[in-house]
C-alpha cells in the first residue's frame, strides 16, 4: 500500500469540481492520471520522497531504508515501476481532509475504491478550528483555498453554502468555525446513508474510538482490505496516544457566539452522528 498525505492537486481537482470548473469527464481523467503518474508511479521509483523527519508523510514511516534504496537502484524507469505494481498487487492510499464532497466523483471515476471516513464529535472539531485560527478574518487568505470571488471584505471559501454567503463578512469566528464542521460532516452524513457506497466500499469509523484503541480499529480495517500489517505498521500504533482534552469548559462554552440558526443545525447533525 501506497501512501500520500494531502496531495494538493487532489484537493483542486475536487474544488473546481465542486465549483463548477471541470466537467465530471475532465476531473475524472484528471483524478486518473494524478493518482497513477504522480502519486502512484512516482513513489514506487522513490521519486519525490519526503525525508523530513518530523512530517506524518515522512517516507520512513511507510517503508525501510531498505526497500528505498531496492527502488532507487533496481527500478530503472517507468514501464519497469509498472511491471512492479502489478507483480506486487500494489494499491494507492490517499489521506485528505475535505474531499468528501468529491466522494462520489472519485466513485465514478474508481469504482473500486474503498472509502475510510472518519467522524469527530463537532465540538472538538470546532474547538480545533478555532485553536488554528483557520477562520480569522485577517488569516483566511492563506487557509481555505479557493475562494469565490465576491464583494466579501473576508476571503470565502467555495464551499461556503449560498444561503450563508451574504453574512459570511459579518459571522463571528465561532459562526464560521460551526459552519465549517457542519457543511462537511453534513456531505459524510449522505455518504454514509446514502447508497452509492456499499458495505464493501466504505468503512466508517469514529475520530474518539481511534484514538482509545488504534490496535482493534486497525485490525478491522486491515481484514477488511485484506492488507498484512508489518512492524512500521505497530511503530505507528504504539506512538498514539490519547492527546490533552482541547476542552476547556462544557460543550456549550461557544454556543452563546454561534448564529441560532448554524447552531441549530450543528447540534441536531452532531446528535444524529452519534454525539451528545
């Protein structure tokens, strides 16, 4: 298993997707070729790798010194990295938030692909926007790209629903930090109760079962791709541990800040998710 860790290119296919900027032909094809040429084929030949030691996409913590040197020196060009692909049954596995949107063109584009969403009780996904500062007027230029282009006095990101855009300048943080959660986990919501994603095709699994017990979670999920687990596999189990609570007060501290009408919604699809 190939892994990539927010793949940038991924993420602009999906938003001009969603914006109306490439067909569902052309964002297919180019989720085709991103996947295979510049993902896939280019880690099989060691192209690229990150060596950095503190990045979770640290080459390192997917495969040895070993097997990265066999790359480097035994595959030589691209037809010899296919030929390896396919003796070694080799599958792309690819981490990046927001793209739930795109769940259901990456479907058609692959209609073999497994898709892993993770859910998070929304205070804690708020609190963690908020901590970011992801949505402060004065940082949103360099955060949640593409924008619309709009009169708006602050940036606003494609995703951001119509019935909203008019008061997004005047939102308060916690207002925009609510609407962020609720969009997304609003688009996981029809894919997990939708029927486009079958059993076979989608594992769901909770952000808070994750971190209180990585080993089971993983076991699962590696049974269910019929993928064998090896020592890197346990490193990275070993190293999770359950952080500090972001809580500082009860769930309701930023509800007071919150639209009525956002936080409405934001509580009845948090309950719906599973979450106090």
């Amino acid at each position: 298993m190939e892994y990539h860790f927010e793949p940038s290119m991924l993420h602009m296919i999906g938003a001009m997707h969603t914006m109306g900027e490439l067909t569902t032909e052309a964002a297919s094809n180019l989720l085709l070729i991103s996947f295979s040429e510049d993902l896939l084929l280019s880690s099989i030949q060691g192209r690229a790798v990150n060596l950095r030691p503190n990045d979770d996409s640290l080459i390192l913590n997917q495969i040895t010194w070993a097997e990265l040197n066999q790359r480097w020196t035994k595959i030589n060009n691209r037809n010899e990295a296919l030929e390896w692909i396919q003796r070694e049954k080799v599958r792309l596995a690819v981490k990046m938030p927001n793209l739930i949107a795109s769940a259901p063109l990456i479907k058609e584009a692959m209609p073999d692909s497994h898709l892993v969403i993770v859910l998070r009780d929304g205070h804690d996904v708020v609190r963690s926007i908020l901590k970011k500062r992801w949505v402060v007027a004065s940082e949103m230029e360099n955060q949640l790209w593409p924008y619309i282009e709009s009169d708006s006095q602050v940036q606003m990101p494609y995703w951001v629903p119509e019935e909203y855009r008019e008061r997004w300048d005047t939102m308060s943080e916690e207002s925009r930090a609510c609407l962020t959660w609720l969009h997304h986990a609003q688009l996981a919501h029809q894919v997990v109760s939708g029927k486009q994603y079958d059993e076979a095709g989608l594992t769901v699994i909770k952000y808070e079962d994750l971190l209180e017990d990585p080993g089971s979670i993983i076991d699962n999920l590696s049974k269910k791709l019929d993928l064998q687990q090896t020592h890197l596999t346990d490193n990275t189990i070993r190293s999770v541990h359950k952080p500090p609570s972001m809580k500082t007060g009860s769930n309701q501290e930023f509800y007071p800040k919150v639209d009525e009408d956002i936080l409405a919604k934001f509580i009845a699809l948090n309950q719906a998710l599973g979450y106090p």
